[in-house]
C-alpha cells in the first residue's frame, strides 16, 4: 500500500471520536483534559466530533497481554540476544523468570482470537475517521516508576491499539508544571495520512514540541 499525501487530508467533515477513559484505568484529569482541547481544535477545524467509547477496548487489551505473555521469557530472551546485550534492566528482570511457554494450541488459538478482535474492531470506522484519547492514563513517571505492577494498566492506552496494529502518533496538547502532555490520534490500517495530518493539525493549534525551560532537567 502506498503512504497517502497528509496535505490531502480534509478536515471538514472528518469524522473523530474521542475518549478519555478506556474503561481499564481512568486518565488523569490533565490527560482527559488535553484530550478535551484537542477534540475543540479538531472541531473548529471542521471536523465531526463525537465522544464514543469502543466497547470491546478492554477485551482487546486482555487478548494482547494474554498472547505476549504465552511466550514465556522466550521473547525477552531472543530480543536480548539478538542485540548482544548481556546487562538486564530492572525492568525486563521480571519477565526472564516468567512461566513456562504456552503450548501449542493455547498460542493458535490466542492468535486466532487476536484476529477475530482485529476483524471485529476494524468496524469502527464505519462510524468514524480518527479517535483522539490519551496515550497513556497519566503524565511522565519518576525514574523507576514503571516497574510498579499497579500502573502497568495505564499503558493500555497505547498498548491495545499497539496489539491491534493500527497507526498511532502521539501529539502534545498541553503542559502541566514543565511536562508535555500528550494526546494520541490513532486510525484504521494504511491511514497513516489521516494520523499525519491530525497530529499536524494539533501541533499548529496548540503548540505542539516546546523547549524545556532553561536549566530544567
């Protein structure tokens, strides 16, 4: 398929929906509101703005974490060594003591059910062009933070469509203190033109990538 012209891209009448829960984990209220500014600018551009939550996000996300996980630390192993890395971060440590690998029929048939949900999700866009959302439930972590287990669900923002396949970017839309808050644009498969020009959209309406102040860390 070849990549379609963004500048192509009209923005009247583009249809988005937008959401600032998955029914996962709720965002926090800077998320949900950096999604709110970006539905505005969107409207004001011209576009059909609807707030629309597809009902089938958490299975979805379930099916994704289920069949990254039948590998065992199978995956994680071939990754590092593929890489020639010998050192483990902390991260990572947890998963190269991960239960044995699934058999054979569990790992078909996760996959088979991974692409009904794909099937069944892509009907979507019968009702829309683009969703906004949050990329992620909250702002950026301290160092380390990401090794918590109780916030590993407020990646499923990203991840569920990551599992999906679907093209993605992620777009600042606001500031809280001096941190970037994002907002995600996502759309159906080969719309990368439509992600594009929406992120673009954004960038110019609300300010896009900003310098950190001087003598911030």
């Amino acid at each position: 398929m070849p990549l379609r012209d963004p500048n192509a891209v009209s923005f009247r009448r583009l249809r988005v929906i937008t959401h600032g829960d998955n029914g996962i984990r709720s965002a926090d209220a800077s998320c949900v509101r950096s999604v709110h500014d970006a539905a505005n600018a969107l409207a004001a551009a011209g576009c059909v703005v609807e707030e629309f939550r597809p009902s089938e996000l958490a299975a979805t996300y379930d099916l994704g974490n289920r069949l990254w996980r039948a590998a065992g630390s199978a995956t994680v192993r071939r990754i590092l060594a593929s890489s020639g890395t010998t050192e483990v971060s902390l991260p990572l440590r947890p998963w190269l003591n991960s239960p044995t690998t699934a058999q054979p029929e569990e790992w078909t048939g996760l996959l088979e059910q991974l692409d009904r949900a794909r099937s069944s999700m892509l009907s979507l866009f019968e009702r829309c062009d683009a969703i906004l959302c949050p990329p992620c439930a909250f702002i950026a972590l301290e160092h380390g933070a990401t090794q918590r287990e109780d916030l590993d669900s407020g990646f499923s923002y990203s991840e569920v469509f990551n599992y999906l396949g679907w093209p993605a970017a992620v777009v600042r839309c606001g500031t809280v203190g001096r941190l970037p808050v994002g907002v995600q644009v996502v759309a159906s498969p080969w719309r990368e033109d439509i992600v594009l020009a929406v992120a673009r959209k954004l960038e110019t309406a609300l300010g896009g990538w900003q310098p950190p102040p001087p003598g911030h860390a």
